[in-house]
C-alpha cells in the first residue's frame, strides 16, 4: 500500500465532513488516520464561513440575532445537515429504550421521530440563542465563537475515533473511521485546538482566555459523555452518533462562551 500523505487526510476530512468540492482519493484505515486527526481543520474552515456570514448581517445593519441565525445555518449547508441529523437520529435511538439492534435500525430509518425533533429545536435554539448574546456583546467574540465551536465540534470526532472505541455496526462512516486514531495523536490535537482557542480569546484578556479554555474543556466533557452512553446503548459508535456529538459539542461551547 502506498504511503499515506498528509494531503489524503486532508481531503478524507473536507471530503468526508464538508460539502467543499474534495475528491477522496484513499478510502482506508490509514486514511481515516489522518483525516479524523485533520478533523479540526475542517473545522476551522466551516467555522470561519459561519463567522463570515454573520459579520457580512452584522456590517449591513442586521441584529445579534440575525447574524446568529445565519452563523447556525452555514455549518448545516456545508455539511448538508448530516449533523443534525444524526443528532436527530442518535436521539430517537436513545428515546425509543429499545435493545441495541432494535435502537440501531430506529437510527437508519429517513424519518425524524419525536426525541430526534425536540433534540434539534433545543441544539439550534440554543446555538442561535448563544451567539445572539455574543454577537449583541462584540462582533469580533461573535466570530470568535462561531469559529471555536466548529472547530471543537470536529475534535470532538477526532476523540471519538480514537483507539478502543468500537463501531456499532460492520459498514458505514463509524466503521470506517473507528479506533483509527492513536490516543496519543487525539490527545495533541486536543492540545492544539485548546491553545489555539486561548490563543484567540487572548486578545479580549484574560477572562475570555480562560472562558474559551473552559468551552472547549466542557465541550469535550459534553461529547465524552454522549459518546459512553451511546458505546453502552449500542455497542459502538456510527455516522449518526459522530454527528450527534458534534453537536453536542458545538452547542456546548457556545453556551459556555455566551455565559459571564
């Protein structure tokens, strides 16, 4: 087999997690390595087209909230909205109380039950919610926010696909992507995505340093949680699961970064 470069994790990761025209030219566990540990990165570039959308309202006369509901919409375009929908999805799985296998062929099916609705009006409330209340305080903390909380949305991935965490099912995005990060490579992008974090909120003081170190430390914790009860409930990990603690992760951090 080839060696893998780093330009195939890129493109395993914006082809994988972004709609940005990417061609997947490797589709295999070394692959996945690095494109779950390049998970930030993409990350980062869905985070700085949420904020750019945002300011452009902003700039043009439009409120917090309007700014905020167009910095929630992007990351769902570029994603096509598999996020949410596997928030919706794991959801209705937990929601149904039914064994592993029963709860796992809830998740596959195209409709959106009722734990899988209120889990996405409350995520997107609060998101749009939260960067409203950063945005009315400063633009600049309302971009700020906007790209943190996409970035520790795709580390969340990254951590979930590290070393030990099995999938649910043999096919399909979970299989593909778990256990293929080595826990020491998860731990340094978890490093790297929190100094870059503080890095960013240095310039506001302070205070908002240790306020974002906190909003990623929590998110992680949010999504850490989520991801042992669903490895619990259903044995393992899958697309819908990644999708939801992705979610979970991004409502999180900008909850804690709305806060103070």
């Amino acid at each position: 087999m080839p060696r893998t470069s780093p330009l195939d994790g890129l493109r395993f990761a914006f082809g994988t997690l972004t709609v940005f025209p990417v061609r997947v030219t490797r589709w295999d566990r070394q692959a996945a390595r690095l494109g779950m540990l390049c998970a930030p990165l993409a990350g980062l570039a869905v985070g700085a087209a949420a904020a750019a959308a945002g300011l452009v309202l902003l700039f043009l006369g439009a409120g917090g909230p309007l700014a905020a509901v167009a910095t929630v919409a992007v990351p769902a375009v570029l994603t096509r909205g598999l996020h949410l929908d596997g928030l919706a999805d794991t959801a209705d799985g937990l929601g149904s109380g039914k064994p592993a296998e029963d709860a796992l062929r809830i998740m596959k099916q195209s409709d959106i039950g009722p734990f899988g609705v209120i889990a996405l009006v409350l995520a997107l409330l609060a998101q749009a919610a939260a960067l409203a209340q950063v945005y009315d305080a400063s633009w600049a903390r309302g971009a700020g926010a906007a790209v943190v909380s996409a970035t520790v949305a795709r580390l969340a991935l990254t951590l979930a696909a590290r070393a030990g965490v099995p999938a649910a099912r043999p096919e399909g995005l979970g299989a593909a992507v778990a256990g293929v990060v080595p826990a020491r490579g998860a731990l340094v992008a978890g490093v790297a995505v929190t100094g870059s974090a503080a890095a960013i909120a240095a310039a506001f003081g302070p205070y908002d340093m240790v306020r974002s170190v906190l909003a990623v430390v929590l998110s992680l914790a949010a999504a850490e949680a989520l991801l042992r009860h669903c490895t619990r409930r259903f044995g393992g990990v899958t697309g819908d699961v990644f999708g939801g603690l992705a979610e979970t992760a991004a409502t999180t951090a900008l909850v804690v970064l709305s806060l103070g």
